[in-house]
C-alpha cells in the first residue's frame, strides 16, 4: 500500500534530511519535488495544486519548534496537510438507531459482496448482530456467494426469490426486527458501468428502506476513475461514504488521496487483504504516517488484540512458568501472528522498522510457513513432548513436511533453548531471551 508513494516522497525530502538550516530555495524545491511525486501517484490535479499552495503557506518562514530539527518540522507539516486532505478525522458508523441499516452500492468487480461479508465479520466482532441481506439478483451466483460467506462467518442472510430487489430489502428489515438483528447490511447489484437502470433500482430501494449509511464500495486499482464513479452515484443516489477495497495492491493511492477533496464525502473502511478479517476503519492520519512511511503501530496494536484471547493468554502463562509450553502452544502462537497478515505487513506499521529489506522479511515468512509444516507433521505425542523424537521420527516428520531432518534438528533444538530460558523466566533475562527470541 502506498508503496510507490511512499518512496518518492522519502525522495523528495531526501536532500534536507540532515540540514541544520532551510532555505526558502530549499523549501520551493521540496515543494516542487512534492507536486510531481503526488501527480505521479495519480492524484487529481486539482488536489495537488491545493496541496502544493497550503504547504507553500505553511513551510515559508515556518518558524522552527523547539526540539524539533528542520527537516522533522517539514514532515510534522506535510503529515497535517496529508491528514487534512485525506478527511481529517476519523468518520466512524454512529449506531443509533435499531435495526441500523448498511446499503453497499457500486459498479461489478468492485469486490461489494465480499465487502459486505468483511463488514459484517468486523460488526459482529464488536458484539452485534448482524443480518446480511442479498438483493443482487441478475449477476450469477451472487446470492450463493453471499450465502456462503455468511455461513463462514454464522452470520443469517436474507434472501427470496422471484421477487424485487427493493421489497427484499424491505421485508428484510421486518425479519431483523423478529430475529433480534441489531444491524443489516444490503448487497446491492451492481453493473460493469454506471447506468440509468441501476441508480433508478438504488433510489427506489433507498426511498423504500430509508438506510443509515449509504456506502460506495470502489477499487482503489482504477485509479481517478474511483473519483469519476464516486461523484455519480452521490450525485444520483447520495452516499454518505466510502469503502476502498485492493488497498494492498495500490502502490500509489492517489484515488484515496483525492476523493474527500473532491466528492466531499469520508473514507469510512478500506480493504487490506484478501481475507475475510482484511477490512480496516479508516484513520486519515494513520494513512498519513504510512504514506510518509512513518508506520502505523496504532492499527498494529489493534490487529494484535483482535488475535488475542485473556483466557488463552493466563492459561499460556501459567503452563510457561510450569516448563508445560508444547509444541503445539507455539504452534497456535504462529498462526497468530500469520493471521494478522504477511511479516512484511507487519514490519511495515512498525516505525524505524519499514526500510528493512523486502527479500528479508519474505525469507521470514516462508521460514514460518516451513516451522508450521514440520509441527503439522508430527503426531499427537510427539507435539507434547518433543524429547521422544528420535531419528527415525525426524527422518518421517521431514519428509511429511517437504523439509529435511537438519531443518526439524534446528527447530527442536531452538524450541528446547526457549523452553529452558521460560523455566528461568526474571527480568534479568529479558535481553538474553529476547536476543534468542529474535534469531528463532
């Protein structure tokens, strides 16, 4: 995400890094390098000309805050335009009304189905109750999907057949209200252009269902043309935000970068991953940390909670302390972190973090995968007590895990180094084991 931003802007601030002192010439080249790295990125002209006007506002005879160098003055105020341009505050969905009522609206292959499942996951994480309802009935297939998500996540989903769109949605509400559903979400159908027929299907659903939050789910891969379709649909139908899926994929981001200048309406949630979990709120300066590839250590945090059980974690403890950690507790340890995304993912939330080497942080992920194939090899047994793992057993687990005994001899020897170092657990030892920790 922002990858290709990112690095043209750490270009362009390049040449100050360092300085003592800034010039005015200094600052308008900064400025000029700025412009063309935000055009690169396909960012709307327009935005960019504002941009490049109220940074040249603020940088010119900037005074320069106590503590704080030049240059980390400079970044401090492109940080806040960044902020500023991307929605300055987070728009979060304001629950207040019962049942809550999401319509998902956008053109075909924006990826709105998954979209709704992902939303309705992340409601139901927050303790609510979600109703996923399904009123594309022209694209094939559609409802199946739908189906299917909801039974991934066992969350119920509305659907009739031989029947409109806009009395689907509308009996689905008469449903949530009987079954206890706090919060419906409506996948909508979609086209592969925007046209007449389909906003007339969204106004009279939207009259009939009155929603609370209209979203336009869009890809971010389509650039400006995100802005293009986003001005239409508020324009015909009105949407009260937005819901940006591929940002993983998008190395440039201009399109989010000019949309709330533009259509004048939030970003709300962006789409991360392909996964079902792979859906983010959407903190404008969080994104403006990334995009000056700053980190994010805020939605890491998150990410980590959301992998965390407190009943798991004490029970984890206490077999720590008691030398009971098995092979099959560090195990369901790395899954953890491989379901809060890639390695690389990660490293790049973390500040001061983000500039290691790509190819490094892709040896680490396949190094996870192989340690998680080798313990799916072994039995039962072998996984609570490593010690009986002879020769024989080495030999057999290597070849089920696609490795070789050196690489099942490595792991075990570091997992017993760890289950000794646990044993003796004192504050003293903390360097020495996270030293071991790290090159595990």
């Amino acid at each position: 995400m922002f990858e290709d931003l990112e690095a043209k802007l750490a270009n362009a601030l390049k040449k100050i890094k360092g300085q003592a002192l800034i010039t005015e010439q200094d600052a308008l080249e900064v400025l000029k390098n700025i412009k063309f790295a935000l055009l690169e990125a396909d960012v709307n002209y327009k935005v960019v000309k504002d941009i490049e006007q109220e940074l040249k506002d603020k940088l010119i005879g900037k005074q320069i805050e106590k503590n704080l160098t030049p240059f980390q003055t400079i970044v401090d105020i492109i940080h806040k335009e960044l902020t500023q341009i991307l929605g300055d505050e987070s728009s979060n969905l304001i629950i207040n009304s019962k049942p809550f009522v999401v319509m998902l609206v956008g053109i075909q292959g924006s990826g709105k189905t998954t979209t709704c499942a992902k939303l309705a996951r992340l409601l139901k994480s927050k303790g609510r109750q979600v109703l996923l309802v399904a009123c594309d009935i022209y694209r094939p297939a559609a409802v199946k999907q739908l189906q299917t998500l909801g039974k991934q996540l066992d969350i119920p989903v509305f659907s009739k057949e031989n029947t409109k769109p806009q009395d689907i949605a509308l009996e689905s509400l008469q449903y949530a209200k009987a079954n206890g559903r706090d919060i419906v979400i409506v996948d909508t159908a979609g086209r592969l252009q925007v046209d007449t027929q389909l906003m007339q299907e969204l106004v009279e659903m939207k009259e009939a269902i009155k929603p609370n939050e209209v979203l336009l789910v869009v890809d971010s891969m389509i650039g400006q043309e995100a802005v293009n379709i986003a001005k239409k649909f508020d324009e015909n139908v009105g949407i009260s935000g937005l819901i940006f899926t591929k940002m993983d994929a998008d190395a440039r981001g201009g399109a989010l970068l000019s949309i709330k200048r533009i259509v004048g309406k939030p970003i709300k949630f962006i789409g991360v991953g392909e996964k079902i979990s792979d859906l983010e709120q959407f903190y404008p300066d969080r994104i403006a940390s990334r995009i000056l590839g700053m980190g994010d250590i805020l939605t890491l945090i998150e990410q980590a909670k959301n992998q965390i059980d407190e009943k798991e974690q004490k029970q984890l403890q206490k077999k720590l302390k008691k030398n009971q950690f098995t092979l099959d507790d560090f195990l369901n340890q790395l899954k953890k972190i491989q379901k809060m995304g890639s390695i690389t993912s990660i490293i790049k939330m973390i500040p001061g973090l983000n500039k290691i080497k790509m190819a490094d942080t892709n040896e680490f992920d396949i190094e996870l995968k192989r340690i998680t194939a080798i313990i799916q090899s072994m039995t039962k047994k072998e996984k609570e007590n490593y010690k009986i793992i002879d020769a024989s057993r080495k030999r057999r687990i290597a070849k089920g895990s696609g490795t070789d005994v050196q690489s099942v001899n490595k792991l075990l020897k570091q997992f017993e180094e760890m289950n000794k170092m646990m044993k003796g657990l004192d504050k003293n030892k903390a360097l020495h084991i996270m030293k071991n920790l790290g090159r595990m």
